[in-house]
C-alpha cells in the first residue's frame, strides 16, 4: 500500500489550501484514513479521520474549519482547509488503516503547510 500526500504549500492567514491523498495498492482491508500534523517542536497530533462509512472526527482546534472527506472511486482522501492560522503551520500526514488490525497502518511522507501571519 502506498500513501501519498499532496496539496501543502504557503498561505497567508485566512486562507485555504485542499490536502489531497491518493492510496493505492491493497486496501480491501482499510477501514479508515485520518490526517495527523505534527508543528515544529510538537508531536504529532490527530488532525481529522473518515471511515470507510462516512463516519469522521475532528480535533477541537480543527473543528468548523476543517472538512475530511474521501472519493470512493478514486480512492483519494481530502483535506479542506480553510480560515487558516498560523498555528496550523505543520508537516501534514496521511494515514491508512484499520482500526480492528495493528499491521494495517499506512503512512505517507507528509506535505508541508506554512501559514503566515
């Protein structure tokens, strides 16, 4: 399986950026995606996950601004950013896996997002 992200770049406060991550592979056994950041100095934190039902969660600091969604037939997971801060300037990861199955846990490299001030 191999997860990779794309979308990140530099973007002025209240701005927005779309996250995008395309899983490809063997994934009849994913039952869910999230995206974690990890800012510099910080570790790393859930930023939102969808399952494979439509089911999604978000951290506080995300909620309302944040949308996770995920084209089935494509096989892509996005990540709507908007009304962004700086301190949402982080390395953003994606992440493939079941929740039910530890060996099923798959990352991808991260794409940096910087948001100035």
């Amino acid at each position: 399986v191999e997860v990779e992200e794309s979308g990140g770049g530099l973007v002025q406060a209240g701005g927005s950026l779309r996250l995008s991550c395309a899983v490809s592979g063997v994934t009849f056994n994913i039952d869910a995606f999230g995206w974690y950041r990890r800012a510099p100095g910080k570790q790393r934190e859930l930023a939102a996950t969808i399952t494979t039902g439509g089911d999604t969660n978000y951290a506080d600091s995300v909620k309302g601004r944040f949308t996770i969604s995920r084209d089935n037939a494509k096989n892509i997971v996005y990540l709507q950013m908007n009304s962004l801060k700086p301190e949402d300037t982080a390395v953003y990861y994606c992440r493939a896996y079941n929740d039910y199955v530890y060996e099923v846990d798959y990352w991808g490299l991260g794409t940096q997002v910087t948001v100035s001030s």
